[in-house]
C-alpha cells in the first residue's frame, strides 16, 4: 500500500488550501484534483485555482475533463429512469458524488495512489465514502475533522486572494455542475423561513422579468435524447442549451424538505432546468409507447432507481438489474415529444412515435369500424362481477 501519497479532490475554494496544508503533515506527497463536470467556468479560473493550490502546498494539479462521461454514464441513465426523488430532487448532486468518485479512483489507479480524500460533509461524505472504498481505495473525509475554524480560513482566504464564492463566504451549501444546482443549509434549516434576498439573487441570476413561451422539440431514440428541433446533437449540448434556455424561465425550481440518507428531513431548493425538460418529455413518451404493465410497474422500478442513487449505492447489485430493465423498455420509447416552456412551466403538447401502441381508430371515443361502443356491455357485465361479489356482504 502507497502510504506516502493522497489524492486531494478539489470542491469548496475556500477550504481547499488549508485542507491541503492539513495533508501535507500525514502524506509527502499531495496531488490536487479538480473534476469537471459541467460546472461553468472559464480557463483562467482553472488556471488560479491551480495556483492556489501549490502555493497551498500541493505537489502537483491535476484537471480531468469528466463532462463527457459524467453526462453518458450517469445523466443518461436518470433521464432513462425517469429519475426524481420526492418529488423535486432530480439528483443532480447525488449523480455527481458517484461520478467524482469513480473518475478520482481513476487518476488514483494511474498514479498507484491508494488513498483519496474528499471535501464533502452531510449526506455526501457518505456518498463519497461509500463508493470510493467500494473501487478499493481509502476514503479520507478532509472536513470531518478539520482542525481549523472560520476565523482561519477566513483570514488565509483574504491573504491570499481568494474569491469569496456565493456559499463560501456566506452560510450556504451549495452545489453546481451541468446536472443542476442545489443550494442549502442554514438559514435554509428552518423550514418556514423564506429563502434570503442573496439566495435569490443567485438562483435567478439568468432569469428573465416577462418572456413568451418557447416551443422546441425533443426526439428519442431508445430512450436517449438525440436531436432538438430536428437538429441532431449530443446529450451534452441538447442539456447545455436546455440549461440556458430554462434559466431564463425559472423552469427546474423546487423547493423541498426532503428525507436524508439516515432518514433525518433536510431542505434543500434545486434548480435542474434541463433535467425538468428532458424527464417531462421522456416519462411522457415512454407511457405512449408502453403498455398499461409496463407504465404501471415502471413507476416502482424508477421510484426505487431514485432511492438508491439518492442513497449513494450506485454500485448495489439490484441497481444494475433495474438498469437492465429499464434498458430493456427503453427500446420502444422513440419518437418525437413537442413541449411548450413558459414562465416556471413545462408542458408537453405533442408526441409522435412509430413503435407506439396507440391506435386512434381503437379510441373510446371513436365510432368507427375497429371498435364498437356495444362491446362495453359485454365488459361492463363481465368486470363487474368480482364487484358485486364483494358488494353483497355490505348489502344484508
């Protein structure tokens, strides 16, 4: 086992560099990682962050471009499942955890690096304890006792210029990447109080005041997102442009008091334009193209996808076979969705598919040859059966 080596995964600017010095009294060598997934920045950014974590005392930085693999092998499975959680969380952040913890149990493989430390606390320290000793690497949770209070990192922040990020100088967690945005902590702990002018300054800091509805199209292929408005293009640019656009109309806000992995209710407000768009279309395409069974027992089977991703187990056996299923009925969701976005709304107002079963000559309402009204008598006196069974007891 390499002992004298930590792989250090960037997240919180403003803790980063004192977590570094930490390390550097246990291990001879600290690599600093920074993950890309998604969250926008510039290069120059990149560039300062680096600086700051050598002049912290980091041995070396790494940037691994994760954007690709984080969307294709994570987002594309959600979107497939249709994936929420109670009811607003589309799991941005909880996909993420598992990501960055497979992509750092990568570069820590190529460097032969045994141990990996996180910057995480909450739910999320669980999440990325879990996974990382899971791929057979030693999980560091830098936060858990960090030795140094605010005052210090406040002090050393203001020495050596570094920026003061919303939810770093402020009492927020908070959490980006292409996936969504989620923000929480306290004041956000008491669930009656209203969130704070600077939380909304930051969460509709793209907004638009008063904007017509928008009209775009959506086309599916087994499931997976392949072209907007006609256009052919990669799930990675299809959720850039739906992030962009869905800024701007407040769409993906959710405000929710949720419950944690152990259980405890915890609030959180997210913001997942793109994946409020994509899951409206897909869930809607998929029921048009499914039979009654299948929709029915597919709700249960994405209920409980969420549960477990929310739960940090990306890799427990009975996620895989839900994968395997919902593969499986994806193989007929293809068709086109036409959604209108407006002001905090998506709705679908069209879809169309080849591999559908519907049949609007088969309609109810319908009056032509294929289906007759009379057949409901024949139906109504054979269904009704059982029910007039269990009817006579309350009857007498």
């Amino acid at each position: 086992m390499n002992s004298n080596s930590v792989l250090v995964i960037y997240y919180n600017r403003r803790y980063n560099p004192l977590i570094i010095r930490s390390l550097k009294y246990e291990f001879k060598e600290v690599i600093s990682l920074y993950i890309d997934e998604g969250k926008v920045r510039d290069i120059e950014d990149i560039e300062d962050i680096e600086l700051e974590c050598m002049v912290a005392g980091a041995d070396k930085f790494i940037y691994k471009d994760y954007r690709i693999q984080y969307v294709e092998n994570f987002i594309l499975k959600a979107i497939k499942a249709n994936a929420i959680y109670q009811n607003g969380c589309f799991l941005s952040a909880e996909l993420s955890r598992s990501a960055i913890a497979e992509a750092a149990v990568e570069v820590a493989n190529d460097l032969n690096i045994d141990y990996i430390a996180h910057q995480f606390s909450g739910n999320d320290q669980v999440r990325m304890d879990m996974n990382i000793e899971i791929l057979n690497k030693i999980p560091i949770a830098a936060l858990r006792e960090f030795k140094y209070d605010e005052n210090i990192v406040f002090n050393y922040a203001m020495r050596y210029g570094i920026p003061q990020e919303f939810g770093g100088n402020n009492p927020y967690s908070i959490n980006e990447n292409i996936g969504g945005f989620s923000i929480e902590s306290s004041p956000l702990e008491e669930s009656e109080i209203l969130l704070p002018e600077d939380g909304k300054e930051k969460l509709f800091e793209h907004a638009l005041s008063a904007t017509e509805p928008i009209f775009l199209s959506l086309d599916f292929e087994n499931g997976v997102p392949i072209s907007l408005d006609g256009e052919k293009k990669s799930l990675y640019e299809i959720i850039e442009i739906l992030n962009e656009i869905g800024k701007k109309l407040s769409i993906g806000i959710f405000d929710i008091v949720e419950d944690g992995i152990v259980g405890l209710k915890t609030r959180a407000i997210y913001q997942s334009p793109a994946a409020h768009v994509l899951i409206t279309a897909h869930r809607d395409l998929e029921y048009y193209c499914s039979n009654r069974n299948e929709n029915w027992f597919k709700e249960i089977i994405d209920k409980k996808w969420g549960e477990l991703v929310y739960s940090g187990l990306w890799y427990d056996p009975l996620l895989t076979h839900l994968n395997h299923f919902i593969n499986s009925m994806n193989q007929n969701v293809n068709g086109e969705v036409t959604l209108e976005l407006g002001y905090k709304y998506v709705n679908v107002c069209s879809r169309t598919s080849k591999t559908s079963i519907h049949d609007h000559n088969l309609a109810i309402y319908n009056r032509g040859n294929l289906y007759s009204q009379s057949y409901a008598e024949v139906f109504e006196k054979t269904f009704n059966i059982y029910n007039k069974q269990n009817a006579k007891p309350k009857m007498r």
